[in-house]
C-alpha cells in the first residue's frame, strides 16, 4: 500500500477512544475491555477499515480488534467509526511482529487476514502475514478450535500460503480461487482492496485455516 503521510495522525491515534493504547496490559483480559463473554475476532492489517465496521455494525454480540501498523491509514478506519454506533469495535495500531504481547491462549476466535502486503522477495518470506513464522505467532492465542480467513488476489501469495499452512501443521477447513463465483461467497463482506481489484476483473482468493 503506498502510504501518505496524513498530518497529526500520529497524534490523534495517541488520544483516540477508539484506540486501544499499551494494548499489552490487556493481555488475557480483552473480556474486561469490551464488558461482556462475546467471542473475539481480530483483523490483522486492517487498511482502511471498511470490513471491519461493517462486520461489527451487522454482529453486535461479536467482539473486534482491527489492527494496522500505520497511523496514517488507521486514522481513516477511526474516521468510519465516528459515524456508527458501536460498543464491540476497537482498534490496535501495532505491528503484527508483536501481536503474541497482545493476546493470551485461546483469547481470540477468529483472525481475519485481507490482502494483506506479499512481500515479493523470497528474503522477504518471513514478513509475510501467513508465514509459517506469523502462523506460529497465532498459534500462541488463537482457540483450540478457532479458524484464519484469508483473503488476496495475489495468486503466488494464495499458493505460498496453502503450502505453509500445510507445512506448519494445519487443517484446510476450505478454499475458493473464485470467491465471489463459488457457494462461500454468501455473506461475504468486501474490503477496500477486494472491491478495488474484483472491479478489474481479477479472482479473488480465500481459505480458512484452523489448527489440527
Ligand atoms: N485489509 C485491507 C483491505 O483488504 O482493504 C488493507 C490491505 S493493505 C494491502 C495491507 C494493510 O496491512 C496495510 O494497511 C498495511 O499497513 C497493513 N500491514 C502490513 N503489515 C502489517 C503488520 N506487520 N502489522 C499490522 N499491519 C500491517
């Protein structure tokens, strides 16, 4: 994503409501924050937030972090969420390299992975968001049952990341090459990148991981 610098973001993400600030001291007890027992869902690489206000405007008894490494894109997703209103969506502008300070075992239901950056280079591999080095990391807070969504139209970073899932040991619950052709597409919520590239034609990918 080709990042501008929007003036003060940084600073207004430090003070935001809707920003969870030193999210660590939260670790194991996300319940408290949100005041209720409702599953946890993440998004990892948020963007924009258009995905993620949507799903919690339309599943109020479901819990959501979005995190995104960026401020200035962040700011947008706190934008989106001025105009609704909602108690069970928060967002974390963090690093997914540090998410494990985050989260305690089993803390987290679901975690959300949409288009996220494919990092061309081989040298590159390990910062991809479904290496076996990040599919480890949510090992260490995603529930026993919990599953990983993952959405791109990037074919090479699909196939690299069915192969690594494979390799590191979890189920493939299902996959789709064509989304938005295919029997899961009911329900589907579209994020910014995913109407951006649907509309020049190109598949959009998606597999659900879960732990074996
Ligand atoms: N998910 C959005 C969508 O589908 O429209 C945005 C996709 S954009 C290509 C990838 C986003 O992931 C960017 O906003 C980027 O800043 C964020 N991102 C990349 N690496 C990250 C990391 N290590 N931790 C948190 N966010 C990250």
């Amino acid at each position: 994503m080709r990042l501008r610098n929007v003036r003060g973001s940084k600073e207004e993400i430090e003070t935001n409501e809707y920003v969870i600030h030193n999210p660590e001291q939260h670790k194991g007890k996300w319940k408290e924050v949100f005041g209720n027992d409702n599953p946890l869902h993440i998004e990892i690489g948020m963007g924009k937030g258009k995905f993620i206000c949507q799903l919690a405007t339309e599943n109020p008894d479901i819990n959501y972090l979005g995190i995104e490494k960026y401020s200035s894109v962040l700011i947008r997703g706190i934008e989106k969420r001025k105009d609704l209103e909602l108690s069970n969506l928060f967002f974390l502008c963090l690093d997914a390299e540090t998410v494990n300070n985050v989260f305690d075992k089993g803390e987290v239901e679901r975690i959300y992975l949409n288009f996220s950056d494919p990092w061309p280079k081989d040298r590159h591999a390990r910062r991809r968001l479904t290496s076996k080095e990040f599919l480890s990391r949510y090992k260490g807070f995603l529930k026993e049952e919990g599953e990983i969504i993952f959405k791109t139209d990037n074919r090479l970073l699909f196939d690299f990341s069915l192969e690594e899932a494979e390799n590191a040991g979890w189920a493939l619950v299902n996959h789709t090459y064509d989304l938005h052709n295919s029997e899961y597409v009911t329900g589907n919520v579209m994020t910014e990148y995913e109407e951006k590239f649907s509309g020049l034609g190109n598949p959009i990918h998606r597999m659900v991981i879960k732990q074996k």
